[in-house]
C-alpha cells in the first residue's frame, strides 16, 4: 500500500502516492460540481487537500464564505469549530466535515458549565470567545473574535464593562497589550503554538539572519517579543505582500508554507520549528473528502437550545468587520 507523507509535502513525484491522489483529485473535483458543493479549507491543511479547495483561507475568511455561497452543499476541510461556524452562518445548507474527529484541543479547554459560572459570580462581565470555541461556549458568549478580527472586536466593547476573554490566554495577552486593556484570561492555549519556543527563534535568526520573523499571536508572550510582528495567518499573507523583505521565518503551523510558497514564489519562507503540525488539522485527507461527498456524511448539526445564541455571538462579529 502507497505510504500517505505526515503533512503531504512528498517530492516523490511519479510515486503510487501521488497518482492516488491525481485520481483522487478529479474524482472530488467531478463530484463537487454534480453536488454544487464549495470545499473551503484552511491555511493548515494538506497540501493536496488545499489544491482541491476553492477558497483556502483563515478562521474568518472561511466563516464568511461560507456566509455568503450559493453552493448547496459546504465542505469544510479544517477543525470542528469551523464547521460549526458555517453551519451556524448558514443554517439552510448541508455542511459536510469529512472527520469529526479533527476537533481542536484549545476549543475544548474551556466548557459551557464553566463559563455560565462564571459568569453566574461576574454578571457585569462581558464574555468574548475566540472562535476556537464549542458551540455551547459561543452561546455563552457576548461576542466572538478571530485572530484577524480580535482588535477590532475588543475596541468595539462598551468602555469600563469588564471583560474575559476566552479560551486562548495568548491571544488574550496580546490583546491587553496592544490594545491597552485589561481583559482577565481564561488559561487556554494551542498546544502546537504554545510548544513554540522563545530560544527556537533565536536558533531560527541565527541560521537566517536578515529573515524576518512573523508569528502568531497563540504563541507564548516570550515568543511574540523575540519576534518583528504576530499577525494570525492572513495578517501574515497581507504583511508578506506589502514588505520589501524576501526572507520570512514563519512561526505557525506548517500548512501555511504551502500557500507562502504558491502566492510569493520569488520570496523564501523558513518553519521557525520543525514540530509545527497540527495532527488534527492533518487528519483530514482527500479520501474523506471524496467519501463525504459520495454519502453526504457525516453532517454538522448542532442541538436546538445552542444554535441561535451561538449565532447570534457570531453575527455579531461579523457585522463588525
Ligand atoms: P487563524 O484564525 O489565523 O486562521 O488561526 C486559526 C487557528 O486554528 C490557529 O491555530
Ligand atoms: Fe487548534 Fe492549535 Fe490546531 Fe489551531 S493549530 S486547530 S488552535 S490545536
């Protein structure tokens, strides 16, 4: 049997690998359009999973166009809360996630029963939840935020409420920082930025010096200072277009290499750590793809008592931005 590489980055071409996933491929694509389906996948998955997407993208832009298509069917190729998140922006079609096991564990480090606690001691605060979420976290939540959108959605916060803000203590901390407020953190993080090192960026300059370095904001405080700028993953494409340098140590999970390298081919892109992947995030392959189109399984549905709180935290950010 052909051996699947751990993050689908094989130069193995003419491999038995490799036609599979040709033959894969066209079988998807052929079904996607007698479907009228929309792949929408993240920046972290599979190389060849994001050459059969037709929108390849960050936690919002994923969220919007799921929004905002007129395909019948959605599939989201990423973790459960983004799937989640479409189904909630678009109630009225089949959205299909080709592995329900592909959850995120920050999502789950913060649980509805504790956040309503919470908030049952603090009823003044105001809960803003990183989309990282589970549905019944969003329906708890006053307001939700993306990497791309967090700033925007802080400021937009009624001056003097207090505020927590969930799950991601990282995110969080960066937020207090730049934005020069005090939100308390729920004591979240990704365990694949988290793992990132303030020495590993050093080590990462030393052998490319003159690289800039761009991480994410789910990275450790340390981190973020050794830094030049944390930017979550479509911040990074935007900043990488507009700069001058050619050179980019990228602190954030492998999959964005990928489409680094297919937008900027003139520009060099280092992982500033080799333990970058996300295996959830990974888990998903073409054959899930092909076999959630065929049946049409298995199906994002979320329980009745959470969905239209968990939409309505939703919309909100997305009237904001
Ligand atoms: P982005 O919102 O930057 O896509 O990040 C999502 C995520 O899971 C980061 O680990
Ligand atoms: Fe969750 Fe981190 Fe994986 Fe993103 S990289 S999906 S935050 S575990």
């Amino acid at each position: 049997m052909s051996k699947m590489p751990a993050n689908g980055t094989s130069n193995s071409t003419g491999s038995d690998w490799e036609q599979q996933q040709r033959e894969l491929k066209e079988k998807i694509l052929r079904l996607k359009s007698e479907r009228n389906a929309v792949i929408l996948a993240h920046s972290y998955q599979r190389r060849e999973v994001q050459e059969v997407a037709d929108l390849v993208g960050d936690s919002f832009q994923l969220a919007r166009a799921a929004q905002d298509t007129d395909a019948d069917v959605i599939v989201l190729s990423g973790v459960s809360f983004m799937a989640e998140t479409a189904k909630l922006l678009n109630p009225d079609k089949v959205v299909l996630h080709p592995e329900p096991g592909a959850t995120c564990p920050m999502a789950e480090m913060a649980d509805a029963e504790a956040v309503r606690a919470y908030r049952g001691q603090h009823p003044d605060t105001l809960v803003v939840s990183y989309v990282n979420t589970l549905a019944e976290v969003k329906a708890e939540s006053d307001i939700c935020c993306t990497s791309a959108n967090a700033q925007q959605v802080v400021e937009s916060l009624e001056p003097g409420r207090p505020v927590i803000f969930l799950p991601d203590r990282n995110l969080g901390d960066y937020l207090n920082q730049k934005v020069g407020i005090d939100m308390r953190l729920w004591d979240g993080y990704c365990p694949i930025h988290q793992r990132l090192t303030a020495e590993e960026i050093t080590e990462a300059r030393r052998l490319h010096p003159g690289a800039e370095v761009l991480v994410h904001p789910e990275c450790e405080p340390e981190v973020i200072r050794r830094a030049d700028r944390a930017l979550g993953t479509t911040g990074m494409v935007k900043y990488i277009a507009s700069s001058p340098n050619r050179e980019f140590i990228i602190g954030t999970e492998e999959g964005l290499l990928y489409k680094l390298r297919r937008e900027f081919p003139d520009r060099v892109f280092h992982l500033a750590a080799g333990h970058l992947i996300c295996p959830n995030m990974k888990s998903i392959n073409l054959k899930k793809i092909l076999d959630c189109l065929e049946n049409l399984e298995p199906r994002v549905e979320l329980p009745e008592e959470v969905f239209e709180k968990a939409r309505r935290s939703l919309i909100r950010m997305m009237e904001i931005v």
